[in-house]
C-alpha cells in the first residue's frame, strides 16, 4: 500500500494576516481547509495511511482532524521542534516508510492524477520523481527542464526574472524511493528543492519529472488564495463543494435560510446555518462560511467571508477576506484586495481602500477612513530587488514609513550588535530615506555607522576594510530624478545575493519586525576619516611617481555627484593638471536622460581638444561608472575600454584572469589571449560580476557598461580608481590613449529587444531551450546559441517585461541577422 507524508509545518508568512492566528493549511478553502481537501485526494488514489509534519499552531490542526477516521483515512501527526527544512523533515519520518510513498504539500489545491504519477515513477525506475506543471510566473516556483523521457537536466529553486528558463515548475508534489533516505542527513535543515535535488542531480542519480494535465495552484498569498476560489467554483479544478446545488452554480449548506426578496447569482457558495436578509445580493464567486449573517441591502462581490461574521446592513465588500467572527457593522465600504482578519470590528461608516490589511482583533471608529494598514505599520506595496537595489518615486512608493519598514527588514537579518553603514547622495530625498533607514535598522539592535554625503566607492571600501557586517547606499536613479535606488551590499562591499534579498523580503512583508529593549537600541556614529582612509589605500595602490612624472592634463566632468568631494584630492596628490566641470552637488542634476548624457559627452569634447587635453573623462553621479574620451575628443566605447583596461591589467599583473559577462563580444576573448590573458565568462547581474571578481585568479572584471573593478583595490565598482589605472598606464608606457585604442580588435556586435508579457517569459525561456540547435548552447546566462556566423544571446530583463537580445557576427550584417532571427524566434513563441 502506498503511504502519504502530508508538509504540513510552514508559518503562511505571505498570507499574513490571515495566517496570524492559523496554520496555512487550516486556511478554508470553500469552507474546508486546504489540508482537508489535500487528503480527500489521497484518498482518491487509494493513499490512506498518512503522516504529517507539524510546527506552526499544531493544535489546530490535530484537534480538527484527529485520527483522521472522519475522513476514512488514518493520520499520525509529528510535531516538530524547529523547523527542519522539507526534506528533513520526511527524514525524521523514515521509519514508517519502506516503499514508494507520497509526499505532498499541505497548502496547495491540485487534482493532479496521483496515480498516474506513481505508475510513471515506478515505470522509470526513479529514486524520486517530481511531479511537474506549467505555470504563468515561475519566480516562486522550483524551475524544471526535462529530456524526452521525462529525466530532469536541470532545476533551479525561485529564479529571478534573468535566470528564467522554463514555465515548468516543482509542485511540491513528489514520489520517492526509500534509498532517497541515504542522501538526506540526519537532524539537519535539509531542503527537497534547494538541497536534495541538486544533489541527486549531482550524483547521477534517477531523478525524473512528471508533468501532470491537472489543476494545481500553490496558495502562497492573498492574490493566489482568492484565485483559486474563483477557479474551484468556476469548474476549472475537481473539488468537492459541500452543500446543495439549489440551483445552478449555487450551493448552500444545512440550515441556511435566504429571503425570498435577496438577489444570488452564481457561483457561490453559502455555508451552513448562515442567513441571508432582506434585498441582500450576493454576487457571483463570493463564498460565505458556516454561521454567518449577510444583513439587508448588504452586497458582496468576488469575496471570501470566513464561518461566524456578521455583514451589516448597506455594506458593500468587493474582492476582498474576512476573516472568523468578524463584524462588520452598517454602510461599511471595503475595497478590492482588502484583508478584514478574525475578531475585527468595524463600525458604522467605515471605508477601507483598496489593498488594506487589518489584523487580527483590531476594533476601527464609526466614520473611519482606513487608508493604510492597519496593526504594525501602513500599507506596504512588495519589495521587488534587482542587482540589490529597491527603487521607486521618492516620498510615493518610497516613503519614510517604507523605509523603516525596510531598514528593520535588513537589520532583522543581523545578528544584534552587528555594524553596518549607511551613505546616500547629496539629493534630500535620498537623505530623508536614508534616516528613515537607519531608524529601522537601529531598532533591532543594530549598530549603524553614517557616512552621510559619500560616494558608494567609498562606502563600499569601508565595509570591508572596517570589518563591517554590510550597508546601505540611497542614491537618486541615474535616469530619472524623480525616483531613488537603495543599495544593499554585503561585508564585502559587493552587491546582496538573491538568498539575503528573500530573506529581507520575508521579514518585510511579515510585518513583525524584531525590537530590541530600551537600552539594546543600536547606535549611530559618524566615521569622520572615512574618506582618508579611502584616499590612502587607494593611492597605495597606484604607481604615483610614473602619474607625477608624466605630467598628465586631464578634462573632469564629476556631473554634480559626490566623487566632487573625494577625487579632486586624489588627482592634485597625482600631480594631475585638471580642468574640472560640474564639479559640485546639484540634487536637481543627479539623474541624466539620454540626450543629457550625448549633450554632456559632446560638450567634454570640445574642452578636451580646445584645451589640447591627453583625455577626458565623464563620471557618473555615483562614481561607479566611467566614460572616457581620447585626445582627439573621440569617445572610447563602453565594450573598447573594457578591453583596454583588461589589456592593461594583464600586462602589469602575474595573474592573467579577467572577468566578463556572457553578452561581451567573443573575439575579445581571442584578443587578450594573444598577450596570455584568459577570459573568464560571467552571468550580467552585478552581482555575478563583483563575486567572480573575489575569486583569487581574477585581475580584472567589467560589465561592458563603465563599470571597472580591480580586485587587487575593492571588489565593486569604482570610476575613480578605474581611471587612475589607466592613468597610470598611459603614463609609465608614454603613448596616447587613441594608439591604445588601436588595439582593440574589431568586433560586429548588435544589441536589441523585444517586449515580452511577463506571464510568457517563463515559456518562452523553456520552448528556447527545448530547441534543437545545429551548433553549441551556452547556458551561463539566458541562452546563448552559436552558428557558423557567430553567436545570438536571449537574456531576461529582470525588471521589465522585455527580452535583451545580443548578436555577434563576422560582419555586421551576420550581427543584424541573427538578432533579427531571434527576435522572430521569440515572437512566434508568444501567444498572439
């Protein structure tokens, strides 16, 4: 007999506040909770001797189900001391399984055929089998690809938007062997998708995937919880609805009473010993619980109302939850997306907007306009990082409210007593939300050091060079002055990983941030020699006599940023002859547009050769990238000074590794071989970028986009010392920056994009890679496929809804044709 093992320990942060006072799998689901539907499904396929792990408000769910008689199953429940992770969690089960079983998720509503999948498993011979489905946004999921015979090749757990390459997802729903014990340790946090997978992966083991037809929805959030409502009452998944169907697409439970003068329009359904008053409309997809009373002229819309609430007279809910023994009172407006949580009231009156949550047990005044949430802070909109950073409309989405919030969120993931810094331009939107910031991380006990007004190198140096646990950059975006980006990065001054961006979005969206006593409140202090730190390990650095001795005449544009305040000392200590411009802050003229950048390129120009200069250089307003032109004014590429400064390191260092990422042209790669150089082929996040740039072997990385780090200085990128190293080049060789320019070789390489609706991109990513291709497939970024002409690259936009596509070919028109090819390759995918 196949047995079942039923995941039953998660916390539902995500579904918070509904969640507060009840384990995920508790959450009803047309009046039942979901577990209780997840095994009727079991038993369905003939799986009814069942184990369930438990850690979160057990109680709960031992006291509801029992033994599990009621249900004709037998169930025994383990109460776990901490959290052991998934798959850990089966392990200190194994006991009670000696053949094929079952592991299944208790918070998910699916009527995937289990029988179906276990045949498969069996048929294949598989030490585990996950079972598959495709889905329209794979970032929550465990991405899959599988060959013809169902054998996984690859998965990825919760991918961000650029690593993407498939719809294809891990339900959470696995067959597995016994012997699958003998690769799970014992008493350890262990992980089915980010652990036990990849290993067996990594051990060659029978690892196969099952892709099932039927319906599966994860209830991971308010969104996902709702939907999956509308589809089980609509007919899309196979569930048992409790209660009478009276009358098409309307069912209702024992005991309920309807007036003859209320309107109902399926579907709906309508729980046990509820009623339903005078002219009250219950509108289609709404579902009511056992025990509730909908008052006159009420009107509910596309909403879910839990067991024992009270709906008053007049009152209009749309979209939204309530929660168990709720009262909402008379002429109450609650708005699409709304949360109403167990044992609120709400008074006369009262209008809550769209989006609101309130917590549990929370009482709201007759008249009340309730337009943030309410509990433990205001209405949060969700975190969404790239390379690190947050960004969004000053004091609108990003606020002082937010803000705390998120510095809370960063310092929860400290350790009390830990040390982070803080920095932030010299606009005074970036320094309210900096304060903002620093209050919240102070307040769960971590101490904070206030660089204030300093360039991100600096900060960046710091961090690491003080020992610190990490810090914080709030910055003005460098495209529109109306926005801010804040930076996190870690003890090394690099860019956060994905795993420290989750686990900041986790604390933030549970809203329950950690607070520390009184006297625990982390400090603030000022490092006041911050930047002469900073100048003095960068001039060691540097060979000074060969910059002194050249006698260099350099034309500076510092375009208003910070580096104004830093780099001006660095140069007269190098003996530099500079003629500076916008070599002071403006808040007003931070962000550059487009044709802001070419006016000001075009402009340093003319000074360049009016003023007969050996180059020029244009800094961005962070101090993070660099633009440089020659002595006849000629600006140099992004991709050519890459080149040249790779070139230049690998001739002044033993160490001959540079780092590039993926959409870099090929042939530089032949190029620097030539003078013993190897390239190093990266993924284009930041991130990925400055940690291969850690490693040992590398002298030198570039993003191809101003961006230059020297790992033998900081690990990040730095316009200033990247300079100063061609500076210092130029000098000790004695040659002009255009015969160093001829160096490069020449390379036909064609950027472009292509729109893609987010719910796609996932499909697209996958029906790519299921492609056969004639030639070689680079898989270290997006898809890279080669040809007899060259090479095309498909990369995710991690922000937009768009792909990047990058073409390199013998000749130019190679280049245009094979970006055009795969622009055609990805709009044939996408359905019309």
């Amino acid at each position: 007999m196949i047995k079942g093992m039923i995941l039953g320990a998660g916390e539902g942060t995500r579904l918070r506040p509904l969640t507060s006072n009840h384990p995920k799998p508790m959450m009803p689901v047309l009046n039942r909770p979901i577990m209780e539907h997840i095994i009727r499904l079991l038993k369905v396929h003939n799986i009814t001797e069942l184990w369930c792990n438990l850690y979160y408000l057990p109680d709960e769910i031992q006291n509801y189900f029992e033994d599990g008689s009621n249900l004709g199953v037998r169930i025994s429940f383990k109460v776990e001391d901490k959290l052991p992770g998934t798959a850990g969690g089966v392990k200190n089960l194994e006991e009670h399984f000696d053949d094929t079983f079952v592991v299944i998720s208790g918070d998910a509503i699916t009527d995937i055929d289990l029988t179906s999948a276990i045949k498969f498993h069996r048929e294949r011979g598989a030490i585990a089998t996950i079972v598959l489905t495709h889905v329209e946004n794979p970032l929550e999921f465990g991405v899959v690809i599988t060959d013809e015979e169902g054998r996984i090749v690859r998965f990825l757990e919760k991918p961000g938007w650029s690593e993407v390459f498939s719809d294809t997802v891990n339900t959470g729903i696995y067959i597995l062997d016994p012997k699958v014990f003998d690769f799970i340790p014992k008493g350890q946090d262990f992980d089915f998708s980010k652990d036990l997978f990849p290993l067996l992966l990594e051990e060659k083991q029978p690892l196969f995937g099952y892709i099932a037809d039927g319906y599966w929805c994860d209830v991971g959030n308010i969104e996902s919880y709702m939907k999956v409502h509308y589809d089980a009452l609509s007919g899309k998944v196979k569930l048992d609805i409790p209660g009478q169907e009276i009358s098409p697409g309307i069912w209702v439970g024992k005991g309920v009473s309807i007036s003859s003068s209320a309107n109902i329009k399926g579907p709906v359904l309508i729980g046990d010993n509820s009623q339903i008053k005078d002219a009250a409309r219950i509108m289609e997809f709404t579902v009511i619980g056992d025990n509730t009373l909908v008052d006159a002229n009420a009107l509910l819309l596309r909403s879910i109302v839990w067991s024992n609430s009270y709906i008053g007279e007049s009152s209009t809910i749309t979209n939204a939850v309530i929660g168990k023994k709720a009262i909402i009172k008379n002429r109450v407006r609650i708005g699409e997306n709304s949360v109403v949580s167990d044992e609120c009231f709400v008074d006369e009156g009262t209008l809550i907007k769209p989006g609101v949550k309130v917590w549990p047990s929370k009482s709201i005044e007759k008249g009340t306009v309730l337009s943030s949430s309410l509990v433990w802070g205001t209405s949060w909109r969700r975190l969404y990082f790239s390379n690190g950073t947050i960004f969004g409309l000053a004091n609108i989405e990003i606020n002082p409210e937010f803000s705390a919030k998120l510095g809370s969120a960063f310092g929860g993931i400290l350790e009390r007593g830990s040390e982070v810094i803080s920095s932030r331009d010299a606009n005074r939107s970036s320094r309210m939300i900096k304060r903002a910031i620093v209050s919240g991380i102070a307040s769960t006990g971590v101490n904070v050091v206030d660089l204030q007004t300093t360039p991100p190198p600096v900060a960046h140096y710091f961090v690491r060079t003080e020992g610190l646990s990490g810090g914080v950059q709030v910055s003005t975006s460098p495209f529109d002055p109306r926005s801010v980006d804040i930076k996190f990065f870690d003890n090394l001054g690099i860019t956060i990983n994905r795993d420290t961006e989750r686990k900041i979005e986790t604390l933030f969206v549970r809203e329950d941030a950690r607070r520390t006593y009184l006297y625990e409140i982390g400090e603030i202090r000022y490092a006041p020699r911050a930047v002469e730190s900073y100048i003095a390990g960068f001039l060691s650095r540097i060979n000074i006599d060969a910059i002194r001795n050249a006698g260099k005449k350099i034309v500076i544009d510092y375009s208003f940023g910070t580096t104004s305040m830093v780099f001006p000392f660095i140069l007269g200590r190098l003996g530099c002859e500079v003629v500076s411009i916008n070599a002071f802050t403006d808040e007003r003229k931070l962000a550059k547009t487009r044709e802001e950048f070419l006016f000001s390129i075009n402009q340093l120009s003319q000074i360049v050769t009016t003023l007969r200069a050996d180059m020029g250089i244009l800094l961005d307003s962070q101090g993070e990238k660099i633009f440089i032109l020659d002595e006849k004014g000629s600006p140099i590429t992004d991709e050519d000074l890459a080149y040249i400064l790779a070139f230049l390191a690998i001739r002044t260092q033993p160490r001959k590794d540079v780092a590039f990422p993926v959409y870099m042209p090929r042939v530089f790669e032949e190029g620097l071989r030539h003078y013993g150089g190897n390239v190093v082929w990266t993924k284009s996040s930041d991130r990925a970028i400055m940690e291969i740039s850690t490693r040992n072997h590398i002298v030198f990385a570039s993003d191809g986009e101003g961006g230059a780090i020297f790992p033998q200085f900081q690990f990040t990128y730095d316009g200033m010392f990247g300079f100063a190293k061609l500076l210092e080049f130029l000098s000790i060789e004695n040659i002009p920056l255009s015969q160093l320019k001829d160096l490069v070789p020449s390379y036909s390489l064609v950027k472009s994009r292509v729109s893609c609706p987010w719910e796609h991109k996932g499909r697209v990513m996958r029906e790519l890679l299921e492609k056969k291709y004639d030639k070689e497939v680079d898989y270290t970024d997006g898809i890279r496929v080669f040809t007899d002409d060259g090479w095309f690259l498909v990369l995710s936009d991690p922000n937009r809804p768009e792909f990047h596509i990058y073409a390199e070919g013998k000749a130019i028109r190679e280049a245009e044709r094979l970006a055009r090819e795969a622009a055609e390759m990805i709009n044939n995918i996408i359905p019309k």
